[in-house]
C-alpha cells in the first residue's frame, strides 16, 4: 500500500513530460507551418520579391539543405535558442520558394488540398501513436523508396514527363504517408525515454527536432498531393 503513491507520482511525473515534449514538437511544427504560409502568400503577392526568389531559386534551395543538416547533425552542440532560429528561418527560406504554388494553382485547390493533407496527417499520427507494432522496418523502407523518387526526381528534369511526375508523386504520398506514422512513433518513444532530469534546453532541442521531421513530413506530402489533386490557373 506504501508503494502505490509513490508509483502513482511517477506516473503522472512521466506523463506530464511527455505530454509537455509532444506539445511542444506539435507546437513548433504548427509554427512553422503558419510561417511557411505567411512567407509564401506575402513573396507571392510581391512581384518583385517573387522575381528575385525565382532568379535565385537555387541559391534558397542550398540555403535550406545547409539549415537542415547543420540542424540535424549539430543538434546537441548549438543552444535552444539557436537551434528555434534555424528552423524558423528554414521554415521562411522554405515560404519563399513554395510562394510558386499561388501561381500555379487556384486558392481553392490549395485550401482543399490542405485540408485533405492536414486530415490525412492527423490520421497517420494517430496510427503512429498507438499502434503496437514497431514501425522501424517501415520507416528504413519507406526512407530507401525516398532516395528513389528523388533519383527519379533528379532524372524527371531532363525528361519533362508529366506522366513520371505523376507516378513520383502517388509514391512520393505514400513514402510520406509511412513517414509520418513512423516519425510520429519514433517521437512517441523520444518523449518516453527522457531521462527525468532532462533540462529544458534539451527538451526544447528535441522538439525542434521532432517538430522538423513532422514538418518535412507535412509540407512534402502537402506538395505531392497538390500536384495530383491541383488543376493549373491556366
């Protein structure tokens, strides 16, 4: 009987940090979802801006490979605030490039693909939430079929071909669709294995963490699905 309290306490110790950590990851990860779409909306209403993101497209988009691999690898080395400034910026850098959609999509067709994104992600993340079975198989194979529609991608360029394009696209929602479950339940156990004296810089790296993969998760399968579902303004 003496022992009920105690284990009672550490329960609601245990679930009180992962629920402040799963917060937190689904908090940032709102967070930059709203800043992509501000950023995206306010270059595409400015035809200057828009000009100038198109001309140097390429350079934003090495901007943004080097903010996710100096995030990712250097994770554990850089401060909190450091590491909220990277993935703010990598969401902005990432508004700006994604601001081609208003102009080649009509607004309703973005808003009901979101929508339909937004939907299937709650759903997948609930999956990864709860199910029992470890999805860690399912992610290595679901990130090897990633590196072969970006292969496909890259090759895609040269050819023009809608009809690939299309295929890389079914693909590439399902590679994300997996991801999205797998990257849920990986961050599931993140949240559980914290060490009860974890400091809060540690536990605000780790939800920008998680809240980057979630992120790439969402935005990826949100362009896969637009370029299936969207008709052209034209």
């Amino acid at each position: 009987m003496e022992t009920r309290p105690s284990y009672s306490m550490d329960q609601t110790q245990v679930q009180t940090r992962v629920s402040a950590f799963v917060r937190g990851v689904y908090n940032w990860m709102a967070l930059g979802l709203a800043l992509t779409g501000f950023v995206a909306y306010f270059v595409a209403t400015n035809a200057a801006m828009f000009q100038f993101v198109q001309k140097t497209s390429f350079l934003f988009f090495i901007a943004e490979l080097a903010l996710v691999f100096s995030l990712a690898a250097r994770i554990n080395k850089i401060k909190a605030s450091t590491a909220t400034a990277l993935f703010m910026t990598y969401a902005a850098l990432n508004g700006a490039t994604f601001s081609y959609i208003f102009y080649a999509y009509a607004q309703a067709t973005i808003a009901s693909t979101f929508f339909i994104c937004a939907a299937s992600f709650l759903g997948l993340s609930i999956i990864g939430w709860t199910t029992k079975k470890d999805l860690s198989g399912l992610g290595r194979f679901m990130m090897m079929g990633l590196i072969g529609i970006i292969i496909a991608s890259l090759v895609n360029i040269f050819l023009g071909s809608y009809g690939m394009q299309m295929i890389i696209s079914y693909i590439g929602v399902i590679i994300f669709a997996g991801l999205t479950a797998y990257d849920t339940q990986k961050i599931k156990m993140m949240a559980m294995t914290q060490p009860a004296n974890v400091s809060a810089s540690a536990v605000r790296k780790g939800s920008i963490i998680g809240a980057l993969q979630l992120y790439l998760d969402f935005i990826l399968m949100f362009q896969y699905l637009l370029f299936i579902f969207g008709g052209s303004r034209d």
